[in-house]
C-alpha cells in the first residue's frame, strides 16, 4: 500500500461496476505561514488521526504552484482493508456527519501546528454564516492571480474568476454600507489589530482600487473603530467597540457568578469522597475550593499536575449532593479527553449552544459545567456561556492554563476572568516521579524551554537528531526496545 501504482491498480482492480467510486478526495488550504516541512508534518498527522486511524488508506499530494494558495488533494479508499486486500464498502464513511468531524479535526490538527510553529494564527472550520460574519465566501480559483490577469484560462476557470469578482464586489458594498461587518470578521480571530491588517482584509473583500480606497477610509473612520495606542513597535493597534463592549459584559457576568454562593456540597460528603481517593495535599485544597458554595469556580494547573483525578473526586462530590454535572471543551478531541479522564460526559461547547438554542438540554439550577481547556475559548463564545449559565442559575467551572495555548477566536478571557473572580492552583507535576523533571516541567510551562532542555542535558536525557521524523523514529525505536527486556515496567 505504500507503492501508490500498486495502491490504485489495486483499487481499480476490484470494482467491477463502470460507474463505481474508485476513491474519495478531500481538498484542503494549507496555512502559508507554515514553510514546507511544516505544512508536510501537517498533513501527515491529520491523514493519521482522522482517516488512517478508522482503517482508510490514504494518499495525498501538496501543490504549491501558487505561493499565496498551497493546499493538498487527499485521495482515501472506499473499502475495509484485510491481510487478504480490500473487503466491502464502508458506506457510512460517505456521511456527512464524517465530513463535518473531518473539518473539526483539520482545525485542531493545524491550530496545533501553528501553535508549535510559534505563530499567533488560529483557523476556524466554521461556515461564515456560523460564525456570525455577514459577508460572502470567497470561491477558490486555482491559479496564480498573475495567471487570472494576463493568461488564456480554461473556461471554467475564467467562469470562477468572474463569479470572485462579484463576490467581491458584493462584500464592498456591504462593508461600505456598514463598516462594522469588516471590524467584526476582523476581530473574529484578533481582538486586536494595526492598519495594515484592515488594508490585507479589504484587499481580497473588495473589488478595484476605487471600491478598496472607499472601503478603506470607511473603516478607518468609522465610529466602531477604537485606537489602543502604540505598541512596542510603535505600530497603532486597534479594536471594535464590540469586543470591548464584549469584554466588559463578560466580566459582569463572571461576576455574579462569583458572588452568588450556591451549589455547596456538604462537609461530610467532602470527607467521604475524599476518604475513596489518593490526593496530595494540594490537590486536596484545590478540591475543597471547588465543591464549596459558589457558582464560579477557576481551576489553573500545569500539564501533570492531575487536574483529572482532582475532576473525577469533585464530580462524585457534586453527584452526591444531586447536582448534574455535565463536561464540555472548544474541541471534539478535548471533550473526549475530559469523559476519559475525569468520568464527566463532555460535549463540544458548540454541541451544547446549538441544543440551546433549539431548546435542547438547557442548564438548571442543579447544573455543574465544567469547561476544559478554557483558555482556547474566545471572548464572545465565554460570554455567551457565562450568559446563559447566569440566567439558568448554573455553576460552572473553568479550567485550563493561561499561558497555554491562545483562543481561536479573539481575546484572552480566561486570562481576564480568573484576574477579577480569582482562582485555585495546581503547581506540584506528578506525572514524574524525579524532582529535577517536575521542575523542568513547570519551566516548560512558564516558557523557560532554554533551562528546562539544559536540566535534561545534564541528565543526558537530551538525543540530538537532524529532523523532526528521525526524533520520531528513534523514540519510537527506544521505546520498542525497553518494552521487550522489561513488558512490566511503566
């Protein structure tokens, strides 16, 4: 299957009808901030999580014909695979439901990429429409822009060209007739922003150099548009009234929470949860914290410091007072997580504002939500939960890390919320076992990569290899090694 002649005679071979599905493509844009051996681990990791791990075959090629348009053809088998060859189609990979959980994961896969790359970029799998934004898709053309302008183009090509056109026009008009569109679509994925941000939006949203300039100093005069000052690059950063109106209804919101004082759980029932679980003494503080009366709880720890075990106690302390507690995350992959870790069923947060709004599911007053990974949440998607929770007279917890990774979408309210409504924490790692590699992996969390890599090189724990795939088999190979002289060990 790794010979792609071999792979697709193969795949022809077997069919025998004239009108059968030989394959399924998947096409999608590869980030441009990432460099080429980036954007190729991209694609490899996202093939293996989303279609290699439910037995597809899949084989993909990039493009990058056009600097300003990499992206990737991914072409994945119909059928169940064996030792003995392909088997019966699996017709259920042809539903939607697998397409829509295929945009999710390429969001998650690339924002994790993007994350590691050091860039402040996030993409969003949502439809326009989805996230709110009042303007036009664009439609992908295919061919360099110098092409588009000086070359003969296939008709259907030059047909797409035409149809942009228009599609871009038809957005000027309506970011001229309300220039708060744009600042919206701007402040989606940035609460913040310099001029030449706005003139990079309009560019491709307006039509000819007339439509653009008007456009342009329509936004940058509108009244929705407030200046931030200089930063440290004496470049003027902006923002929209929205976001800060946003903001500050998000705080007042977290506010109440904080000071109503319910959903308490009784000091007995603490002890007889706690007297079931093995807790440090700190996870044991930041459990009582979270159990008592309060109807906003914040949970900061590190990456090892068993915020799950901790989770898994405070939901049989909340059950046994007869609350509900029900688990959610930005991610289908975070969600999931929580259930396993911690035994709290967890939906994505989209999920539940969906069933919201469809009067599905709504929270009560005997609700507990839990939302992990907060830090990814943006600032409208919080406020809109914290609404909502406010109004149902709900608890919700939030927890994450807020020097992690930053949210999709705009703003910093994690950050924001547990400043104002205060917290508890988890600093000791448990994870390891070894005091020098506990406090590597709180420098690692705090950014301190350079005296962490130093801890583990005076160790000699440090390998040194050329790339990222040679780093990955000799771990692997390592691995296969000690689990064969000694299967017991953990």
């Amino acid at each position: 299957m790794h010979d792609r002649l071999a792979l697709w005679n193969a795949v022809e071979a077997i069919e025998k009808r004239k009108d059968a599905q030989l394959a399924r493509e998947v096409e999608v844009g590869l980030p441009v901030e990432l460099d080429h051996e980036q954007q190729l681990q991209l694609m490899s990791d996202f093939v293996k999580r989303e279609f290699v791990s439910r037995g597809m075959v899949a084989d993909f090629s990039i493009h990058r014909d056009d600097a300003n348009n990499p992206h990737a053809h991914i072409l994945l088998s119909t059928r169940t695979i064996s030792k003995d060859g392909f088997g019966l189609k699996e017709r259920t990979w042809n539903e939607r439901e697998h397409l829509m959980r295929w945009r999710e994961g390429w969001e998650e896969v690339s924002n994790e990429h993007l994350a590691r790359a050091g860039l402040a970029v996030r993409i969003d799998h949502r439809s326009l429409k989805a996230q709110g934004l009042d303007l036009e898709p664009g439609r992908k053309i295919g061919v360099s822009r110098e092409r588009q302008i000086g070359g003969e183009l296939p008709e259907r090509i030059a047909d797409r060209v035409i149809e942009q056109r228009q599609i871009a026009r038809q957005n000027g008009h309506r970011i001229l007739e309300d220039p708060a569109v744009a600042l919206k679509a701007l402040t989606h994925s940035q609460a913040m922003f310099s001029r030449q941000d706005i003139a990079r939006f309009l560019h491709t949203r307006t039509e000819g150099a007339e439509q653009f300039q008007a456009a342009l100093l329509k936004v940058s005069t509108s009244p929705e548009l407030v200046s931030l000052g200089l930063d440290d690059r004496r470049q003027e950063r902006f923002t929209s009234r929205e976001i800060l109106e946003t903001e500050s209804a998000l705080l007042e919101r977290s506010k109440r929470l904080t000071q109503r004082f319910g959903h308490g759980v009784e000091k007995s029932r603490q002890t007889s949860v706690l007297s079931q679980h093995q807790l440090s003494d700190e996870q044991r503080g930041a459990f009582a914290h979270l159990v008592a009366a309060g109807d906003l709880k914040i949970l900061v720890g590190v990456a090892g410091s068993g915020k799950s075990r901790l989770l898994g106690a405070a939901r049989e302390a909340w059950e046994a007072e007869g609350f509900t507690v029900k688990g959610a995350a930005l991610s289908g992959i975070a969600a999931e997580n929580l259930s396993v870790a911690s035994g709290i069923q967890s939906r994505t947060l989209a999920s539940f504002e969906y069933s919201w709004k469809a009067d599905r599911d709504p929270l009560t007053s005997r609700d507990v939500l839990v939302i992990d990974e907060t830090g990814m949440v943006g600032t409208r998607q919080l406020a809109r939960v914290l609404e909502v929770a406010n109004a149902a007279r709900a608890k919700v917890v939030l927890v994450g890390d807020p020097d992690q990774l930053q949210a999709i979408e705009a703003g910093a309210p994690f950050r924001a919320v547990l400043g104002q409504s205060g917290m508890t924490q988890l600093n000791e790692v448990r994870r390891q076992r070894h005091a020098w590699q506990r406090e590597a992996t709180q420098q690692l969390a705090a950014a301190e990569t350079t005296q962490a890599l130093i801890a583990y090189e005076k160790k000699g724990a440090l390998v040194q290899v050329a790339t990222r795939e040679s780093a990955r088999n000799a771990m692997l190979v390592r691995w296969a090694k000690e689990g064969q002289s000694d299967p017991a060990a953990k």
